[in-house]
C-alpha cells in the first residue's frame, strides 16, 4: 500500500510553489496523495479541493500524512467505536450549555438571598472561569495531548458545581461558578478536536448533530429549574421585606445539586465506561507515528474490520534525511519546549488562512457579546416585563423559559439538514440564522403581550440554535489537527472575552431598559454578514 509522497523537498522550497509545468504534465507526476513532482523532486502541490483548507497550507510532510490517516478513517467507516463517541462527546455539547444556563437561571434567587448591588457579578465570574478554562484547555490539548482533557473537563465541572450549592454567600457563589465554568470552557474546544480526529469525511456533519446535545440540555436545565425554582425561591415582597432566609430559598440549591449530579453521571460514564483513544492525527504530529497507525487499527478491530494501514505508508510521506517533530526525551523539557507560539502562529501561516481565522474569531467574539448580554438575563427581562397591567410570576417566567428552550432541538436539527445542502453550506446556513437572530431580537422589543414576547423569543432560540449548531462544526473544520486545539482555543477564548464585557454593561446600566436588545441584534447581524466573507467552506470536504 505504500506510496512515496515526497521523495524529495528542496533547501528553503516554498510549500506554495507550483512547478512551471503543464497541468497534463503534473497530473502524470502525481501520486496518491494528490502531491506531484518534478522532476529534480521539488514539491509540487496540486490542490484536489477535497479538504477545508487547500493543499500547501501546512507542511506538505504533515498534509501529506494527514490525508493518509483520512483515508484510513474512511476505509473503516463509521462504526461502533464513532457512534460511543458521538454519544459520550454529547456530554461536553451539553456541558456547555447547561451550565451557562443555569447561571443565569439562579441569578434571581440567589440575590433574593444575597442582596447585593451588581447582582451581573455572578455572570462575570462565570464567564472569566470560561475564558480561563478556553486558554487551559484549548491550547493545553495541542501540547500534552486529547485524551486528560477529555475526561477531566467533566469532572471539573461536577465536583465544583455539587460544591456551589453550599455556597454561604453571593461572594461564594461567585467563586465557584468560576471553578465549574473552568471546567466547561475546555468542553467545546476539546470535544470537537477529539470526535473530527476520529471522524470518517462523509460523516462530518454529525459535528452538526452533536448541537441537538447542547438544544437538549437547555431543555432539560429548564424543566428541573421549573418545579425547583419557580416553587421554592422567596417572593419579590419577601425579597424586599429581607424575609428571605435560606429556609424558604433551598430551590436554587437543589437546581445546582441536580445540574451538578447529571455532569457527575456523565463524567463517570465517559471515564469508566468508554476507552478514549489518543487521537492518531495528533500522534502523527508529534512524530509519534508507529503509536498512530496502532490506534487506527484499535479502532478497525473495535468497529469489527480491519485496516491496511502501515507504519511505511506514514514514513513514504518522508523526504530523505527527514527529521520528524519529535520533542525531547526528557518529559518535562519536552513539555516547557512546546510551550510557544508555534501553534498559534501555524494558524495565521498564510494570508488567506490569517484572514479566515481572524474573521472566524470576529465572529465568535460578536456572539460572545450578544448571546449572554440578552439570554444570560432573560428570566430577569421576562418577570420585568409588564403589557398591559399583566403581571407574570415566578412560576410563569420559568415556564415560559422551558417553553423557549425547547424550540432549540429542531433548531440544531435543521441547522445539521441545511448545512449539507449544496449551494447553502456551512457558510449559507450560519449566516442567515446569525442575521434572523439578530432580526428577531429587535421584533421582541415591540411585542405588546407577553405571550407575543413568548412567540418571538421561541423565534429568536430556534434560529440562535441552528446558528450555534453550524458555528460548532464549521469552526474545528478550519484548522488542521495539528492546531486545531489551538485554534478552538482562539476563538473560545474570544467569545469568552467579550463575553466578560456583558454583566459588566448590565451591572453599570438600565437592566430593565431594552438597549441590551438593540445591542445584541446589531452584533449578531454583523456577524453574520462576517461570515459571508470567509474563504472556505467545508461543506462535503474533509478536515486536516
């Protein structure tokens, strides 16, 4: 099965250089791997257009390499192995709506508790946990590897958020959310690398499924919150009167205990129940390509075939005299080398791949203004709200709440249908739903009933969860393995940035004035009309 790729590369060859030659020519002095050659052997590259990012991009040794293993994956197919997978990555999908949710969903009643005068704070805290849990997790699994982060991000998670639930003040509370959201920050950007790695390209849009997680679990956070928040927490009069004691306000606690013991569920199923293997794309980059081609047959064996794959199909990649990345033998001197900007300068490597990530990072920093800064605070909009005399109540609110999230399962639903359909792609579909986002945000602003509020904002989280359904799987589909990490680093840790700036306009601004609307409809549409300017579209096309 062995083919030599790169027979030879020339000193100081420029991996975009294409050889003066006719095309009829190339195409006689290409081989498998969709690499030609010249005939004193220089790299000649001939992009086929069946990956994101074209041909030459990356060090052609490693593409080269990397369409190999790709090609392996598909001969295995989807099989038993991919299908555990996409249940127990499912958990992080979950993860990271759920508990962002649940902030935002006991924010009411732990300041009926706890007064305080930015009562945001908790929502700040939150999401500076996210962006540190982004930076720690995203670049950390480019550099010591898929596998820890994947377990220990869940785990994370519950054990400080069963933690929480005993907080003794609204500081406490604060603080832990914190730690919980540490662990929910590497959910997505480890996740997606772990379950594409493994994924056959014909299979990629299940990237898009995966968000039906993320619309069931906002489901699930809001029917436990129904019954627990809406019948247990203190009264607004209760509030004002400084009657409400921990007594008569355990509801926000449960909720936390509940959340706190699904995420514990889930962590104990993915570390005792499932054998995750290091992704091979990432042992072939670290040199480690004998371990590589092992665990693609570990996995053939565990889907009940068997591969072709060889160790000499890797090392035909090889020029001559070939010395792969391999780190030092010593552990700790190999880690403190890899710690640099390499992987963050790989994805600004070309211009055109500097432009698609700085527009794909300008795009998850919008939403990470404009989601939390209008859904963090929904509950708090809801029960402020008043049409006509009308007064909604505690229970009202939290019911309404379930209502909305439920429209997000066919949201990730249509956004996975959508954006396989040729001529709409990634691309069409997550631009027009980040614009119809933005679009009915400002409709809810003129609703004169609460139950026509209720339809819009049912409007708003169908279309937010197709967006985030496609923004999901689009995003990893952009870098190659060997960054990938990194890159999901940048963007989270974009979106989670701006995302600090929310409670901080809500806490020093009018919480019951509908400027937050007006903001976030604007960011939301111009994020879209972002994404209609980047370069790539990896619709039917297989990542790195």
């Amino acid at each position: 099965m062995a083919t030599t790729y790169l027979e030879k590369e020339q000193p100081n060859a420029d991996p975009n250089h294409v050889a003066a030659s006719t095309l009829a020519e190339q195409e006689k002095k290409r081989d498998s791997s969709g690499y030609a050659h010249d005939d004193d052997a220089t790299v000649v590259v001939v992009d086929d257009g069946k990956t994101t990012i074209p041909k030459g991009t990356y060090d052609p040794v490693y593409e080269a390499k990397a369409r190999v293993l790709n090609d392996a994956i598909q001969d295995i197919g989807m099989g038993w192995y991919q299908w555990q997978l996409f249940i127990v990555v499912g958990f992080g999908w979950a993860s990271d709506n759920m508990w962002p949710i649940t902030t935002s969903l006991i924010l009411p009643a732990i300041v009926k508790e706890y007064p305080t005068k930015y009562p945001p704070m908790l929502t700040l805290a939150q999401n500076i946990g996210l962006l540190a849990g982004a930076l720690f997790w995203g670049f950390g699994c480019d550099i010591f590897g898929r596998r820890q982060a994947f377990n220990l991000t869940l785990g994370v998670t519950a054990v400080w958020g069963l933690i929480a639930a005993g907080s003794p003040s609204f500081a406490a509370a604060g603080v832990f959310a914190a730690f919980w959201s540490f662990g929910v920050g590497g959910n997505l950007p480890v996740d997606s690398a772990v379950f594409l790695e493994f994924l056959p390209g014909s299979h990629q849009y299940l990237l898009t499924v995966l968000s039906l997680d993320w619309a069931l679990a906002q489901v699930i956070a809001n029917l436990i919150a129904w019954p627990l928040l809406g019948h247990k927490t203190c009264s607004s009069d209760e509030a004002t009167a400084g009657t409400c004691t921990r007594s008569k306000n355990f509801g926000w606690r449960y909720f936390v205990i509940a959340m706190g013991g699904i995420t514990l569920l889930m962590f104990v199923t993915r570390f005792l129940f499932f054998t995750i293997y290091e992704s091979p794309k990432y042992l072939m980059g670290k040199g480690k390509d004998e371990e590589a081609v092992q665990i693609v047959h570990e996995v053939a064996r565990r889907n009940g075939k068997t591969s072709n794959l060889t160790l000499d199909d890797l090392k035909a990649c090889e020029p001559p005299n070939y010395v792969a990345p391999t780190s030092a033998a010593d552990t700790l001197k190999r880690e403190l080398q890899n710690v640099n900007l390499d992987h963050v300068k790989e994805v600004f490597k070309t211009k055109k791949l500097a432009y698609s990530t700085t527009l794909i990072i300008l795009v998850w920093a919008l939403i990470g203004l404009g989601y939390p800064l209008y859904n963090a605070f929904l509950p708090s909009i809801m029960s402020s709200k008043s049409f006509s005399g009308e007064q909604v109540s505690v229970a009202r609110t939290y019911r309404d709440t379930l209502i909305i999230a439920t429209m997000g399962v066919p949201g990730a639903l249509v956004g996975a249908l959508f954006s396989e359909i040729p001529g709409i792609g990634r691309k069409g579909i997550l631009s027009a739903s980040c614009i119809l986002t933005g679009v009915f945000l400002y409709v809810s602003t003129v609703a004169n009933s609460s139950n026509a509020f209720l339809g819009y904002n049912c409007a708003y989280n169908f279309f937010s969860s197709i967006m985030y359904a496609v923004l999901y799987a689009y995003t990893p589909e952009l870098f190659s393995t060997a960054n990938r990490g990194t890159g999901n680093a940048l963007t989270a840790s974009a979106n989670r940035i701006f995302g600090i700036m929310a409670p901080l306009i809500m806490a020093f601004g009018n919480r019951d004035s509908s400027v937050p609307v007006y903001i976030s409809g604007a960011l939301f549409i111009v994020g879209g009309l972002l994404v209609i300017l980047m370069p790539f579209e990896s619709r039917g096309k297989a990542a790195l």
